[in-house]
C-alpha cells in the first residue's frame, strides 16, 4: 500500500516501489487502493452514509 498522503512523497515511494522491482500494475492497485482508503476515511469522518460523488481526475478511474 502506498502510505503517503502527500503526492510528492507519494511520487518518492512509487519510485522506491518501481526500484526494487515491483511491477507497475501492483503499484497503480496500491496506489488505487490507498486512495479509496483516504476517500472512506474522509467520509466517514464527514459522517456521510448516502450517495456521495466523486470529481475531478481520479473520477475517471474505475477501480475507485
């Protein structure tokens, strides 16, 4: 999983990631991963149960 919640430091450990070998499709489901974890942790602090919406770029990606 990748643990960083700011994207540069984000970007650092991808490319750790990609160092040491670990194939690009692992790391873009790590990366898809941490970020529907950020999304749930912000929802349910915001205590929203209901529909919810999601915009901007990571929109468009499906695994989210």
């Amino acid at each position: 999983m990748i643990s960083s919640t700011c994207v540069v430091f984000a970007k650092s450990e991808v490319m750790g990631l990609l160092e040491s070998g670990m194939s690009e499709n692992d790391i873009m489901a790590a990366y898809c991963s941490a970020m529907s974890h950020r999304i749930m942790e912000l929802l349910n602090r915001l205590g929203i149960k209901e529909k919810f919406a999601i915009t901007g770029g990571i929109a468009k990606t499906k695994a989210l």
